[in-house]
C-alpha cells in the first residue's frame, strides 16, 4: 500500500515544488527507511522538478508481524493470513505516516516554515483504498474539506470497493496529511490496534481545527472508534464543546421522538402522518419524477414515496449514520434488487453545505428539519439548496408556534422538542420564505397542516416554493 504526494507550483509565486523536501524534512536525492510494528515504510520521490515534485511512502507489510501479539479479540489463525489487510491502505498506513511525517503533520519546518504555514496547491494518491460505502462515503468525507476528488474502481464494485484514490486541494501540508491520517482508517471501517480513551485524544488533537465542524464527524467518530458507542459518544461531547458553530441540529440530530414531548402532543391529532401524506399527495399532483428528501431521518417520507409510480429516482439525505441505517431497514434496501437500488438511494450529508449531488431533482422536500438547523445556518441552507440545486419544487413544513398555547400541559416559551433551534409563527415563517424565494427565482405559497383554530391558525405550516422558469415551461 502507498500514498503519494505531490507539490505543484502556483504559477506567478517564488518557491519551488521541490521545497516539498524541506517540508517533510526527507531530502529529494534519498531513500529513507523506516521500521513499523506491522513492516517498512519506504519513502522515496519519483518525480523532482521546480514545477511539480511527489514523494512516495510505501509500507511493505510483513505479514508475519501482522500476527505477533494477536489476543483474544482476533478473528482466529486462518484470518491472520487470509485476509486485505497487508494490501488495503488502512490504519497500518496511517501509523506509517505518523512514524515518517510527524513533524510536517505537526505543521513544523525548519527551512521552510513560512510554506508550512500556507495554503499550496497539493495532490495526494492513496492506493488501494477499501472504502466501506463506496464513493458515496468517500464524496461524504472528503468534499466537505475542500478536496477535488477522482476515485477509480479497482474492484468493479463501487458500493462496496477497492479504489485508487486522488486528491486536489489548496491546503496546508500539516492539514492534508492529518486528513489523511484520520480519514484512510475511517474509509477502511477498521483499525489494526485495540482501541481505548487514550485514541480520543489523538483523533481530536490530528482533527483539530476541522473535525468538529465536518457533516460527517459522527460516522469519522464512530468508525475511528471501532464502532465504541461511550468513546464515540465522549468523542462526540468533547467536540461540540470545543465547536462554536456546530450545526447541531442538521449534523447530529437522531430523531428518537419517543423520548421528547413532540410526539405526545401532536400524537392525539395525527400531525405527523398527516404531514407525510400532505407533502407525498402534493408531490403525485405536481408529476414529479425525482424527489431529494432533505433530512430523510428514518425514512418515513421515502416508505410513502416508494410505493408511487412515475417516481423513477428517490433520494434521502441525512447527517446521522444511526437515521440512515435505520432507514435502510424500513425500506429494505439491503435485500432490494438492482433495479430498487438504483432507484433509492440514502446518502450522507449536511443541508448547510453545497453538494453537487443533490442537481437536477424535479423536487426537494424539509419535512420538520427546519427548525432543527442554527438560525445563524439558514443562510448557508438557502444558498446550498435553493442557490445550488435549484430543484423545481421545495416543500418545507415546519411547527406554528403560536398553536403551542393549545397543547395541554405545554409550559409558556418552551418548544416541542428540545433540538428545536427556534419555533416560527406564522408570519415570521413567511418572513424568511418570501426574501429566498425573491433572491432565487421561486414563487411561494403557504398552506396550514392540521386543525384550523381561529385565533392560532394550524399546528404545523408548510411552504410550496416552485421555481420560475418551471412555472413558465409548464404552463
């Protein structure tokens, strides 16, 4: 296994690509060495010039060592030796980088310094890669961080695969290669060493300054932490204690509405059924034939959607890996055939970032998300998803605060739920709707959801954003 990387010179500036050798301190003309528990890690460059110079580490697996030390949580002698691991870039890898690279991922340089603390135009190639997922997961890690991605199936299996992966980016060295080190393990789904408190404390100090702020820091905390729900969970705290601006809500949120009061209040009136079959009816009415179901949580929308014709792609896209999983099993997505698969897919991501994924829907729909994401965020929702994707139709449903007074037992100024981040009346709902819809060329129109009192208005209110030019070609 081996990762390459490569310094490009940025045309017009004064330094040089072969500065990549003051940056990770190993000169250009050597060959340099290095031992790991599990083999060699061999550092070498194939390519040296002013405008473009790559360095190579190559770990050479003994698979004798893979064995030493094996205890009771081994898999037995047989998957010792018949296994990916001497093969797939893995954790093994990322050992190798520490041991050969800690003092670039440390962002030091003796001779170099003031390129170590720049952005500059890197390539990195990690191959093979085994990504638990498929490309869908390694887009999910990547992108966020700014990365251009390529990603070869080596495999023939891009859902679950072997690939030859390159990265792009303007990024600091120290930052690439801690990316890098945390990323290449999470990708694999499987670390090589036994796992205990002390491991949390390297994946936040290598995720410093871009872990607690990524969409899919849960999934990188949990597969890190081989699947430890009290490490992950204590991973998780200590990362939103140390984020100012986490989108908690859009990243984390776990919909387990059992345990909050929204469901027993609106449990008497059926609001939330009613909510699926409005948004599910009023999409069959508009003849859509694509739908991206924005904050999907367990699948609920999606389960209504599936069972229409004339609906050729499905789409749910969710921060959290518990949601995801969970609805995958309500809608049997691991025993469906190709055909389904292809139809219905679930994917991980935040509303609040751009994602070229979510292009070309006939719809897009936030069925109670809304009220779940920072209000400081609202802006980076509607640029990402009405700037961005621009899908014909958005459907957004969110509470109506001032029918809380109606609900027995509800105390003045709380909210149905406790990760709500803010509750709209009506009219406020209308005030952040109206403006978006103007800046991006939508009309807009409002409808109550549930039981009309008079003074109070409905439960639940639901805006019907459809864009202009979609307007004009169908009438």
């Amino acid at each position: 296994m081996q990762i390459e990387i490569s310094l490009l010179k940025d045309e017009g500036d004064t330094y040089s690509a072969q500065d990549l050798g003051y940056l990770l301190h190993k000169h250009p003309a050597n060959v340099h060495e290095r031992e790991t528990g599990a083999g060699k890690a061999v550092i070498f460059y194939n390519e040296v010039s002013d405008d473009r110079t790559t360095a190579v580490l190559y770990l050479d697996i003994d698979p004798i060592a893979l064995v030493r030390g094996k205890n009771r949580f081994s898999d037995g002698p047989l998957a010792q030796y018949v296994n990916d691991r001497p093969y797939v870039a893995n954790s093994f890898l990322s050992v190798a980088m520490s041991k050969s690279f800690g003092q670039s991922m440390s962002g030091k340089s003796k001779s170099r310094q003031e390129l170590a603390d720049r952005s500059l135009p890197f390539e990195a190639r990690v191959t093979p890669v085994g990504a638990s997922g498929g490309i869908e997961v390694i887009k999910s890690l990547f992108e966020p961080l700014g990365y251009t991605i390529e990603a070869v199936s080596l495999s023939g299996d891009e859902a679950r695969g072997i690939f030859d992966l390159k990265l792009k980016g303007n990024v600091r060295l120290c930052d690439l290669l801690n990316h890098l080190y945390v990323l290449v393990p999470v990708l694999d789904n499987a670390k090589h060493y036994w796992i205990d408190k002390d491991e949390i404390d390297k994946l936040l100090a290598k995720g410093e300054g871009w872990l607690a702020d990524h969409p899919a820091k849960e999934l990188i905390a949990r597969r890190a932490l081989k699947h430890r729900r009290a490490l992950a969970n204590d991973a998780l705290g200590r990362l939103a204690d140390d984020s100012e601006t986490a989108d908690d809500a859009s990243e984390t949120v776990e919909r387990e509405r059992k345990l909050q009061p929204e469901e027993a209040l609106e449990k008497p009136i059926r609001l939330h059924d009613l909510r699926l079959d409005t948004v599910a009816a009023l999409l069959k009415q508009r003849g859509v034939s694509s739908v991206l179901d924005l904050g999907c949580g367990e699948g609920r929308l999606l389960q209504r959607l599936i069972k229409e014709r004339g609906l050729d792609k499905l789409v749910g896209v969710d921060p959290s890996v518990v949601s995801l999983e969970r609805a995958a099993k309500k809608l049997h997505l691991e025993e469906a055939g190709d055909a389904m698969r292809e139809r219905v897919k679930l994917q991980m991501g935040s509303l609040t970032y751009a994602d070229r994924r979510w292009h070309n829907f006939d719809a897009a729909t936030l069925v109670e998300v809304i009220e779940h994401i920072d209000p400081t965020r609202l802006a980076s929702l509607a640029l990402s998803l009405f700037g961005d994707a621009a899908p014909g139709i958005v459907v957004i449903t969110t509470p109506n605060q001032e029918y809380n007074k109606l609900f027995e037992g509800m105390e003045p100024g709380s909210m149905r739920h406790s990760d709500h981040r803010f509750e709209w009346s009506r009219e406020e709902f209308q005030s952040w709707c109206k403006p978006v819809a103007e800046t991006h060329g939508y009309s807009v129109e409002f409808s109550p959801l549930g039981p009309l009192d008079a003074e109070f208005g409905a439960p639940s209110q639901m805006a019907v954003f459809e864009r202009q030019d979609r307007i004009g070609a169908s009438s």
